[in-house]
C-alpha cells in the first residue's frame, strides 16, 4: 500500500511499521511501563458518545479556529516530538511545512534534529516551540531567546518530566545511550534497507540543531545528545521556572503536561496564557488519568481564562470533535504525525492532516454543525452515568442521559 491509498490513521501506521526497524517504530509507538497508559488513553474516547442533532443546514462547514490570537484553519496541529530526524532525515522541517500548507499548529520540540530557525521560516505562521525546565538556567533562557527573536507564535512549557519514564520497549530494543550495534539492531537494519540506507548516508546519529550551540565549538551529534541527556530531566524544578519563562517570553505562553486541576489554577495564576492537557502521550506516568478524563474538571477550574488544549490518544476526527464538547480549543497528535512522515516523508505528514480534516468535516455534518463553535456539553452523553442532567450542564460536563424505567 502505498500513503496515497491510506484511508485512515491505522493504515498510515501500518506503512510506517513496514519502512521502519523495530528498534525505531518502537520508539514511536511504545509508552512505558505495562503501557496501561496508552490503553487508556484509546478507552477514554469509548467512555463517551456524541449525540447528533438533524434537519439543520450542514450545507456550508468550517473548522477555522482562533488560537492565541491567531486563525488556524482547523481546531487540531501536531504535538512536539523530539529526535523525529531519527526515523527520517528533515522530518522536523517536512512537518513543519505539511503544517503551513494546512494553515495549522506545528509544536517543534527543543530535542528536535532540526532547528528552530529552520522551522520557523519553513512555516513562520504556523510553529511553535516547546521546551523543557534544563539544569542549567542560562540554555533554558536561551532556547527563550531565541523564539523569541523568531517571533514564534507560541512558547510551550513543558513541565510532566521530572524524571524519565521506563520505557520497557526501548530497553529491550537497546534503544539507549551511547547506542550500539548489537547483532539485533543490526538483523532490524537488514531487514530495513531503505531507512538503513538514509540512516547510513545521512550520517548515522542526527545532530540535535537546538542544541549544538550549547555544546562547545566543533561538538558531534554524540556530545550534543549527551548533553541534552544530562540538561533534562531537571527533577530539582519547581514553579520557580514558569516564573522565569513567563518573565523572560512576552507573547502567549502554554504549560504542557498538566493534569491536576490546582496546578491548571496555579498556572493561570503565574500569568500562563494556555494549559496542553497531557500524559505526554502515555509515556511518562502509566498510572496517570488520560487526559480526556480530566479535561472538564480543568475547563471548570480556569474557565475560559485559559485557552485550553488537549494531546494524547487523539487518531480520528471524532475524537477532536469529543474534545472540543467537553472544553478544549483544540486537540492535538504526535505518533500519527510521526507514522506519516516516517513512512511518506512530507506527503506522509500532509496525508495524516489530510485525514483528520476530512474525518472531523464528516463528524461536524453529523452532528449539525456548521463550524466547531457549535461543539459544546449538550451534545456529548457520559456513559459512565446515566442519569438525566436536565438543566444545561456546567461548562465542560458532558449531558447525562436518564435510563428508561420498565
């Protein structure tokens, strides 16, 4: 099969896992732990149901949303991943592209191969950056700097690693640092000549471009890795370094990874502009709730003094349509992002942008929505409770539908 036949999100995987090693699809598509997490992160999505309103003009849709005092053409972008050039050289760049041609949120990671500087003047409209809290202040700061001479559009935070999650598959992939060849990795690379190829001619290790400044003059991409895997995690981090962002980043500032509701309040109270409600895909914590789940007890908790946004588990339009009921601004991907790049390259990334949009076009015809504004709590039903909420629920909640006696 080939990208230009994929009709959904699982078949685009599916050509990622026939292009890619193991050892690298693993990376992708694996969480940590027994992975429970990711398991939850699909089931939350089966907790609830939309409920369709019929015999209203649908002839005329649109998905345009305003973000942070920006228009996007649809209420969904593409999560920050890092090392993406790992599993094809310019992957950053090539998402980064596939974004401004869809006129939506590219998130480039800090641990990206890629630079920011290259991101932004591949899609100067559309990207955003993220990074992490670092033990050393002044590259934190820097990486600030330097979006901001950018004029990025929108700085992300992210704050749910601490430490690093045990990623079961990784481990036994020997997926770690310093990487070596082990006859396993080497019988993958075999059975992967494309990417083995492009992995070989393209240098081996990709360089972290974000990173190399930091590293000392004439550093290989072996020293820079090391360095961005001593700099993060940063477990001694507290508040202290919101603060220092939120000081140093005059434009709209997003916190990723929160899932408490007191930490959604005391981020607005350190002047966050937006929260990104994340188990950072299920690769953290993997006893954390899904994010679906908590979503509207954030929405009540910051209201709509807070542009919130949601990731993790996201693989149809639908689900973006259950997301914006229960109160967020927009959802967003990362391994579907990553499988389509992967497999395809930037038609790749482009065809998985291309899916959810016709699939959320579809879900908003159903439902009788002439745009993504019509998308609130009285047309998604919790089926975990059964019970009739008749008055027009809080902001957020999903309707409760009342069983029938007899």
């Amino acid at each position: 099969m080939k990208i230009e036949s994929a009709i959904n999100i699982d078949d685009v995987a599916k050509l990622a896992r026939s292009y890619l090693p193991k050892i690298a699809y693993d990376f992708i598509d694996g969480g940590v732990d027994g992975e429970d997490g990711l398991i939850r992160n699909r089931d939350a999505f089966e907790r609830y149901r939309l409920v369709p309103r019929y015999l209203v003009d649908v002839e005329k849709r649109h998905q345009r949303t305003t973000l942070f005092g920006h228009d996007y053409s649809s209420p969904f972008g593409i999560c920050p991943m890092g090392i993406a050039g790992f599993f094809r050289p310019g992957a950053d760049l090539m998402l980064a592209r596939a974004a401004a041609a869809f006129d939506l949120p590219y998130i480039m990671s800090s641990a990206s191969c890629d630079s920011i500087e290259a991101a932004a003047t591949a899609g100067p409209k559309t990207t955003w950056f993220q990074i992490y809290g670092t033990r050393s202040p002044h590259i934190t700061a820097g990486l600030v700097q330097r979006a901001r001479a950018l004029d990025v559009k929108v700085l992300i935070l992210t704050v749910d690693t601490p430490v690093m999650g045990k990623r079961e598959r990784n481990i036994r992939n020997g997926f770690r640092r310093p990487m070596k060849m082990t006859p396993r990795v080497i019988l993958q690379g075999l059975s992967r000549p494309a990417w083995t190829y492009r992995y070989l001619t393209g240098g081996g290790i990709p360089m972290m471009e974000n990173w190399r400044p930091y590293a000392g003059k004439g550093a290989d991409a072996n020293a820079v890795a090391d360095l961005y895997g001593s700099e993060t995690p940063a477990p001694a981090q507290t508040w202290d370094v919101l603060r220092a962002v939120r000081k140093a980043w005059p434009g709209p500032l997003a916190v990723k990874g929160i899932l408490h509701p007191d930490d959604a309040r005391i981020c607005m109270e350190l002047g966050a502009d937006g929260l990104l409600v994340s188990n950072h895909g299920g690769r953290q914590l993997d006893s954390a709730p899904a994010p679906l789940d908590v979503l509207p007890l954030i929405a009540d908790a910051v209201g709509h003094k807070l542009e919130i946004l949601i990731d993790s588990g996201f693989r149809r339009g639908a689900d973006v349509a259950k997301a914006l009921c229960l109160g967020a601004k927009a959802a967003f991907f990362g391994r579907p992002a990553m499988f389509g790049v992967a497999a395809a390259g930037e038609a790749g990334a482009r065809k998985v942008l291309d899916i959810y949009r016709q699939e959320l076009n579809l879900a908003m015809g159903q439902m009788g929505w002439a745009d993504v504004g019509c998308a609130g709590p009285e047309a998604i039903v919790d089926l975990s409770d059964p019970k009739l909420f008749r008055e027009r629920p809080r902001s957020g909640a999903p309707i409760r539908l009342e069983r029938a006696e007899g």
